[in-house]
C-alpha cells in the first residue's frame, strides 16, 4: 500500500467506529439530551418529566402532574397523549430505540410524588408513540 492509502485508512477507521455508536451509547445521548433540555415538554398541567435508564434494556419516561388524585383518570390520558406527541416530535429517537429492542415505560406521578400509573410505550400502527393502556 502507498503511503497515502495508510495515511487515509488510519483517518477514516476511527471515524467508523465512532460513527457507529450502540445502543447504550445512544440510550446514554437520548437520556442526556432530554433531562438537559428541561423546556422541550410542556404542558399547563405537566410540573416536570425526566428520563432514566432503568437497565441496559429499558429506558423510562417520568411524568410529573399537577394534581393530588392518587389514580390516573381520564383529564390526565388527554394529557399524556399530548405530552407524547411533543416527545414523538422532538426526541425521534426513541422509535429508533425502539425498534432496535429497547422497552420504554411511562411511569406518571402526581404532585407529590407518588406514582399513580406506569404503562409501556409502543409505536402504533400510524407510527405515533402511545402507551399500551
């Protein structure tokens, strides 16, 4: 080989590998991402959402409600299917994640904290985000 052609393969071997990253590693960027940038879900009834990487197979979608029930009722499924579609708009890469083998999880919390209700996370048919009541 010329001395070009090494000088060319040393460059562009590094950038396949960091091009390619796997799935913990994008898993790691999504969480990041999306805890970081507090403002790109909102609602007038959603306090707060934060993601976590419950294992290496499960990725979790927190919600925080402004309300004092203690069960998930029907103002609040209105609620998240906006929310969802926000997330669906603005972090595609979780239907990625998902069809790669992730599970994803809501888990909805009220205003103090309590957890009220988890539901898993799909893509439906119409390739929308939804969680499987």
């Amino acid at each position: 080989m010329t001395y070009m052609k090494k000088i060319l393969l040393l460059l562009i071997f590094p950038l396949f590998f960091t091009a390619c990253k796997n799935r913990e590693a994008q898993v790691y960027d999504l969480v990041t991402k999306y805890n970081e940038n507090k403002e790109a879900i909102s609602n007038a009834t959603l306090k707060h959402t934060k993601a976590y990487s419950l294992d290496k197979r499960t990725v979790s979608l927190d919600f925080v409600f402004d309300t004092k029930e203690e069960s998930f009722g029907a103002p609040y499924t209105n609620e998240l299917s906006s929310v969802l579609t926000q997330v669906d708009q603005k972090y595609p890469e979780c239907k990625k994640l998902m069809k790669d083998g992730m599970n994803f999880k809501l888990r909805i919390y009220n205003a103090f904290g309590i957890q009220i209700a988890e539901f898993p996370l799909e893509v439906s048919e119409k390739g929308d985000l939804e969680m499987k009541v």
